[in-house]
C-alpha cells in the first residue's frame, strides 16, 4: 500500500482495491488505531474518523495538496504508483 505522506504521526496512502470499480477520487489516512478515508473533490470524510486535530490537519493538508493528490489519484488508475506529496509543515 504506497504512502504518499507522514507528518505528526497521520499515515496518507493511496492505493487500488482489488475487484472494486472506484467511483470517487480518494485516500486513506491511518492515525495511530484510528482510520479514515477521505474524499479528494470535495475533501471530506466518506468513512470512518480521526480525533478532531488530527481530521482538521488532514484537511488542512489535502486542501493544500489538491492538484498533486488528483495527480496521484490518475497515476494510480493508469497503473502507475503514487508519488510522494510533501508533509504539513508547522
């Protein structure tokens, strides 16, 4: 599962799903025993959580990041892998 990002502790990945037809551009975000996936157009929460800092940094990031995590999003259909996106930074 290749990870595109890491700061404060948030793991961003993005990666295909094995026999499933994805429908909306997406990525998935793992903070310590917690996971979430969020969409990329609009960047919101389309399952699970994060505690309430950590969802507005990853917002905060995405919101940043938009061109590249589309960027990575077509190189993953293409099947290519993802590229590095650079963190949040304090």
């Amino acid at each position: 599962m290749p990870e595109i990002c890491r700061f404060l502790g948030i793991i961003i990945r993005m990666f295909p799903e094995s026999g499933i037809q994805h429908h909306r551009p997406h990525f998935h975000v793992k903070y310590q025993e917690h996971y979430a996936t969020y969409g990329i157009d609009p960047i919101e929460v389309i399952a699970g959580s994060l505690p309430t800092r950590q969802h507005r940094f990853v917002e905060a990031w995405a919101e940043l990041h938009r061109k590249e995590l589309m960027r990575d999003w077509n190189l993953l259909i293409s099947g290519e892998e993802p590229l590095p996106i650079e963190p949040l930074r304090q």
